[in-house]
C-alpha cells in the first residue's frame, strides 16, 4: 500500500533512511552525514504546499519512503529508499509510480533527482523507469549524477 506519510511515520521513516544509506553508501560516507528525523519532518510538513512524501507499507510495517518537491517550477524527486530487506519485492517500483501519478496531477512535465555515483543499484532502477542524463547542460553535482524523467518516457518496465 502506498499512501502519504504522516507525522506520526516520522521516527520509522528516519530509521529505514539510516538502515537503506548505510547499505549503499558503506565505507563512503560517514554515520553522521545520513539525513535526521528533523529534516524528513520538514519535508512532511510542506507536502500539502510543494511537494509530497510517500510511504510503502507492507502489513503495517513500513517498507519505503519517496520524497518529491517543486521549487520555482522544477520538480525533483529528493529521496526515495526503500528498506534493504524489501530490496527486490516491488516496492521502488510502487513508489516511483505513486510519484509519477502525482506528478502527471499535478502538470509537470520533467522530473529531476541527484543519484550518488557509486550507488550502482539505484542508478540501474532509475535508469528501468526511465530516467536519463540531460542531453546538455551538467551531468554531475559532486558526487551525485544528475538524472531526467520526462513523463512521456516513464512507461519504462518496472523493476525496482
């Protein structure tokens, strides 16, 4: 079941971020640089005005988060984890077509998102749904691919 997060999922939904980073940024990328409960509650907080936040649940325990935000006309998909135990069962899939539901309500047309380089495993997700680097303009910010989703090219199989 994908549905909007609520404050209350807030301290489940920083847990399965910390559980999902430390899997694919192993040995790269410090504890203390995984995102906190205070910024997952923003994020849920400005969902109603330019955004939104997604949770998958599986039995009542919750399986994945996707977050998505539109500043100044842009749209980027900011997060989206899905618990490593779940890895492989759907659930990326499920939310990213949650996203692209909403995306497709609410007009937009093109979506960006930032990928870490060495996330080997998301970069092939996104890349099944569709996403591609921009033809021109920045392909990296850092250590981060930049990708693009037009949404008339996100009817890529599904397998995440």
């Amino acid at each position: 079941m994908i549905r909007p997060a609520q404050p209350a999922d807030l301290d489940a939904i920083a847990a399965l971020h910390a559980r999902a980073r430390s899997t694919y940024y192993r040995g790269r990328v410090p504890g203390q640089a995984h995102a906190a409960r205070e910024g997952w509650s923003r994020a849920v907080a400005r969902a109603t005005t330019d955004g939104g936040v997604l949770c998958a649940e599986q039995d009542g325990q919750l399986t994945g988060v996707a977050a998505f935000r539109t500043v100044d006309g842009e749209t980027t998909l900011t997060q989206l984890h899905v618990d490593p135990v779940h890895w492989r069962r759907g659930t990326g899939a499920a939310l990213h077509a949650a996203c692209v539901d909403a995306w497709r309500r609410a007009g937009v047309g093109r979506v960006r998102l930032e990928v870490y380089e060495h996330n080997l495993r998301a970069q092939a997700f996104y890349a099944r749904q569709g996403w591609r680097p921009a033809p021109s303009g920045p392909l990296r910010s850092g250590s981060h691919l930049t990708l693009w989703l037009s949404l008339g090219e996100c009817d890529a199989p599904a397998g995440g």
